[in-house]
C-alpha cells in the first residue's frame, strides 16, 4: 500500500509493505515490490514476529536515542534510515528471532533475464563481538497454507568476523553453507550496509554487500521460488548481542538491467540544500545547476518562491543518463533552463526514489516531471539518447507559465 500524506505542504511517501506487478516488460530500471522503512513510528502490519520474536527483542527505535550506538547517524543515514529502524536484542539463550514480510514474490515471474533483490540494511559496529551470534536477510518459501513456519530459506548475512550464505530446506543442517572473511569487503565500521541476496533468472543466486558480490557466489540453486523477505537473529550460548536493521525490502526487474547503486557505497551526504535560486527575471544561463537531493527541502523552495519545481530521475548506470548528465554540464543553455525551476534530482533505483518514480508514473529514465507549487504535474517528459533538446526545452519553458 501506498499512503501519501501532507504535512506542512511537503508530500511524504510512506511504503507499508508495497505489492504490485506492474505487469510489463518496458520499465528500465528496477521497481520497488516490497519495502518496510518504519517511519510510521509503529511496527508495519506486513511484516509478523515468528519463533521467537517478541515485542521485547525486536521493537521500533529511535536512531536519535542517547544509547544509539556510535556511527549510526553518520554521513547519509539520517536521509536513508530517517528516524526509525528494528532493533534486535537477545534476551536468552539460543533464541532465534525472525520478522517475516507477509509480501509474496514469485521468481518465476521474473523469467530467464529478471532479477529480484531480497535485501535490508545493517548496522556494523566497529567490534563486531557487540552483534548477536548471527544476523542475516533471507529469502523464505511459502509454503502451501500460505504460512512460512517450517522455514525453507535462503539467509545472507554475518556471523563472527564472517559473512555467510546458507540454503535450508526444512532440515536442521542446511544444504549449502558458504562463507568468507567480513574484512575481505572491505566495509566501513561503524557503518551501515546493504545486504542482498540476488536472483537471476532461474537459478542463479548472487550474495552480495553493497553490490559488491561475495567470492563464494554466484551460486547455482533454483529450488525455492514463492519467496518472501526476512530478516532471522540467532544467539548461542551468550546473551549478549544487538542488531539495528532498516529497509528491509524487495526490488525486481523482468530485464537484464544493472544493479542498482547502494546509498551506502559513497557515505558522504552531499549538501542538499544549496543557497536559494532567485526568481525567474535572474539570467541563470551561467549558473551550474545546483541539485537539491532532498524531496522536502525541495518541496519548501518551490512553495517558499512559488515556483515549480523540475523532478529529474535518473538512474546512475542508464545510457541515456549518462548522456543527459553530459549535456547539462556542458551547455549553458540547456543549465539555464534547469535553473529556472527549482531543480530535484531522484535516483529512481534506490527505495524512496523508486516509490516516487511509481507515484509519478516515471517507468523509464531519465524522465522530467514539472510540479507546480499546486502540486498538480505540469509535464512528464521522458529522455532518449535520439530525443530532440531544442523540443523538451520548449515543453519545459511552456510550463513554467502554466
């Protein structure tokens, strides 16, 4: 479900457990399935405690709490975590936590060239004694009734100064287990980072943290399909232990597309909020254009200036973006136009982006939408490598007068 809200005239997106198919082989870059970010403040309806999860062990938290751990808020967590994420803590021994989406994707929907990313953030302190006995993102079949209590998984994640892949099918060994050395990815501590289990097509399975395959992968396994995110927390023979995980999520494409970037690999926010542009009757044909990153920094420009903002999503590996990115920063006409609006930037491959991609209807990138600071959409625009600049800029300039 998607819920969109208004709170001081900023539009805000909140994904509860978003499921559709949009049932189309056009779209370019991947799409959204399943995303739980917790900034509701509660804990997501689509998700279920299972085992031995309990509102004790595995509760919402304040990432600006006094005992959050160092690092947590450091570069650009405070814009991709937000406020909230799931804090784990043993309480006993050998206790086995696990959250469940309640999300169902079916690889086999993907086809031979789609991939699917199953996929939550983590939190790594700088000692990594101070994390549970194991912590991972997995993969779960659903059985039959529908449930998923005997628990055929995928699981990827760490355990001790490694990191693992293991593939259990109802036993109490699993089938395959693989791992390597944690310091082999070379990983900031403290930081956070993504986790992702990789599906291609129909058999291939790719670990990989931050997009950065593990050695041990790609791994050649079809036997799950009906697959659902999750997340699963284990203790040995300690109580000791916490765990901070955000952005537990499920992205897919029917293409061969490349993977999208993580938000984690240059931890470095770059200034969102550059110095007002004045209005319209400035000649800005000289000015670089200065990006806002931040939907609602952007949002309060446009209302604060009354002046519409452009929306400009992109995705970092496509073609097309590569050379629109090339033409912006090279003609000054073409930056001058830009500078006109009140100019957003949006990776439509990353988990908020992709959920106002959907909203706007942006299924191929680059794309420009104009908002008016009425909120209605002035003008969708979508860039191809054999599009005609001098034509997008007449759109663009008539909308700026709407």
């Amino acid at each position: 479900m998607i819920k969109k809200s208004l709170s001081g005239g900023v539009v805000i997106l909140i994904v509860i457990g978003m499921s559709f198919f949009p049932g189309t082989s056009s779209f370019a870059q991947f799409n959204v399935y399943s995303w739980n970010n917790f900034e509701t403040g509660n804990f997501p309806s689509n998700l279920e405690r299972l085992h031995d999860a309990n509102e004790e062990n595995s509760i919402l938290y304040d990432l600006t709490s006094g005992d959050a751990p160092a690092g947590i808020l450091d570069g650009i967590a405070k814009t991709e975590c937000g406020r909230y994420c799931m804090k784990y803590r043993i309480t006993k021994l050998k206790e086995y936590i696990k959250v469940v989406s309640k999300t169902t994707l079916d690889r086999k929907n993907m086809g031979d060239k789609g991939k699917a990313l199953y996929q939550a953030d983590m939190f790594i302190p700088e000692d990594l004694s101070e994390l549970p006995y194991s912590l991972g993102v997995m993969a779960v079949l659903q059985e039959a009734d529908g449930s998923s209590a005997k628990f055929s998984f995928y699981r990827f994640g760490i355990r001790g100064d490694a990191v693992y892949f293991s593939y259990t099918y109802n036993e109490a060994q699993p089938r395959i287990y693989l791992h390597t050395r944690i310091d082999a990815l070379n990983l900031k501590r403290p930081g956070w980072h993504r986790f992702q289990i990789i599906f291609e097509g129909q058999e291939n399975i790719t670990c990989a943290v931050d997009g950065q395959p593990t050695s041990f992968s790609p791994i050649q396994e079809g036997t799950l399909d009906k697959l659902r995110a999750g997340l699963m927390i284990t203790a040995s023979t300690t109580e000791t232990g916490m765990a901070y995980i955000d952005n537990l999520s499920i992205q897919w494409t029917t293409e061969d597309v490349p993977l999208p970037d993580s938000p984690w690999v240059h931890d470095v926010r770059q200034d969102s909020a550059p110095s007002p542009l004045t209005p319209f009757a400035q000649d800005n044909s000289s000015v670089p254009v200065k990006w806002f990153t931040s939907p609602e920094e952007a949002w309060q420009q446009c209302l604060s200036q009354n002046r519409p903002t452009l929306i400009l999503f992109f995705a970092p590996r496509a073609t097309a973006w590569k050379n629109l990115e090339k033409l912006i920063q090279s003609n000054q006409t073409v930056s001058g136009i830009i500078n006109q609006f009140i100019p957003l930037q949006i990776d439509a491959n990353q988990l908020r982006g992709g959920t106002l991609a959907y909203q706007f209807g942006a299924f191929r990138v680059p794309c420009f939408i104009v908002l008016g600071p009425d909120q209605k959409v002035r003008l969708k625009e979508f860039y191809k490598n054999e599009s005609d600049w001098n034509l997008i800029s007449e759109k663009l300039q008539n909308s700026l007068s709407q």
